[in-house]
C-alpha cells in the first residue's frame, strides 16, 4: 500500500520513517510513502498556506488552493470522484477516533493520504468537499496533525503482511482482540522478591492460554470498561466479572 502525508513541515517525518517497523515495511516493499509539501502548491512569492479568518477571531485558517492543488497532483481528486481503494482524511482533534479497528480497515487500503492540519482550522471546505473524513488520535490537540499522521502511519504498518515476524504477536496485542492485552513478564523469574505466576513457568499451553484470556478480560474491566461492550465475552466472562472480587 502507499501512504502520502501532505504537511507545511515535511523535515519532520525522515528520520521516523527510518527506523522500526516502518522501516521495515519500506524495506519489505509492502509500503510505500511520500510526503507532500503543501508550499510547493501555492502561487504567491511568500509559499502562503493559511489566512485570517472571515468574521475575525484568533488564530490563522489553512488555505483550501495548496490543499485542492495537492490533491489533484496525486490523482485523489475531490471526495466522490477519487479512485477506488483511495482514502482522503483529515488529521483533526474533532475527528473520527483512531482505533486499532481503523488501523485494520487501513491496512486494506490501496492508498491513504492524510492531511495535517495546522494553525487554528483548516478551511472548512476541505472537510466537506475534499476529504473523506477527519480523524482524531485522541481528545487532545496538538501543534499540528504530523504527530497524529505519524501515530497512524505506524499502526497500520505493523499491520501489513510479512512486517512483523510474527503475527500471531500482532493479533495479542491490545485492542485488536477488542480487549487490553494480558501482563507479561520475562527472565529474571523472580527478582527483588517480585515473582512470575507460576502457570507462566508451568509449561502448560493451555493453562497459560486460559490465565492470559482471564487476565486479559480482568485488566480490561479494571481499566477500560468501556470496551468491554463491544468485546466478545463468554457467559462464563460474564458472570465472572459480576462476581465479587
């Protein structure tokens, strides 16, 4: 797949494509991305990318021109008119939320381009005529949308076939089973008096499988209940989380 991220800030990116699993899904030949500089699309001496807003107020608006212009450049058009496999969004702290879900339906795509937003908004015609959606990373903000496109662009490239060594690590992970994932301890087994559970050093597979789900489900309730609406539970769960603890 490709990823192109259009920014006002492109030196920010480099250095973070080049290690990890980002790196290794370049070097894999599963991903591919660019990184678009918004200035090269503007048409006046200063690379202008944002304006004062009409109406007055603080802060300075992104510019749709550079944006449009962008775009058009990569062959992803206005929203309705762009190819299939082709999705358009908007880095923005009033978006949609970014969930490992999301990172999934991403991994499927043939091309994601994210826009990152910056200053105080971006021109509200981009979000209803040039983009598919808007995406959040979390309910906070940032200086601008590259932290937040960086975020996505990891996820979904751990996610792509051959990246991760392992893929049965990816599929433990938190959130992708729609639960926390269990704790997780190593060698020494014990130190400063602080021990690994025992069925961890007992060798028994199905054991070990059985504590992880439980604690799995456990850690969830403690400290994302939220999620475990949606998350697919047993009855025997489910009565186990009711149970006095």
């Amino acid at each position: 797949m490709r990823i192109t991220l259009l920014t006002i800030f492109p030196d920010m990116f480099p250095a973070a494509f080049a290690e990890g699993m980002i790196r290794a899904a370049r070097e894999k030949g599963r991903l591919g991305l660019a990184v678009v500089n918004l200035r090269d699309f503007t048409r006046d001496t200063h690379r202008t990318t944002d304006d004062s807003p009409f109406g007055g107020g603080a802060g300075m608006v992104m510019k749709i021109e550079p944006i449009d212009r962008a775009l058009e450049s990569l062959n992803a058009g206005t929203k309705g008119a762009r190819p299939a496999g082709t999705r358009v969004l908007l880095m923005s702290p009033q978006g949609a939320m970014f969930t490992q879900r999301t990172a999934l339906e991403f991994a499927n795509l043939e091309h994601l381009v994210l826009l990152c937003g910056r200053y105080k908004a971006v021109d509200e015609r981009v979000a209803e005529h040039l983009v598919d959606g808007e995406l959040s990373i979390g309910d906070f903000v940032l200086s601008g949308g590259e932290p937040a496109a960086l975020c996505v662009v990891d996820a979904v490239a751990r996610l792509l076939p051959d990246v991760v060594g392992d893929f049965d690590s990816v599929e433990s992970d938190s959130f992708h089973s729609g639960l926390l994932d269990a704790p997780y301890y190593t060698r020494p087994a014990e130190y400063r008096g602080w021990k690994t559970p025992d069925v961890l050093l007992s060798g028994n597979h199905a054991a070990i499988a059985k504590w992880r789900r439980e604690q799995a489900v456990l850690r969830t309730a403690a400290r994302r209940p939220d999620l475990l609406e949606g998350a697919e539970l047993t009855a025997a769960e489910r009565r186990a989380l009711k149970a006095p603890r």
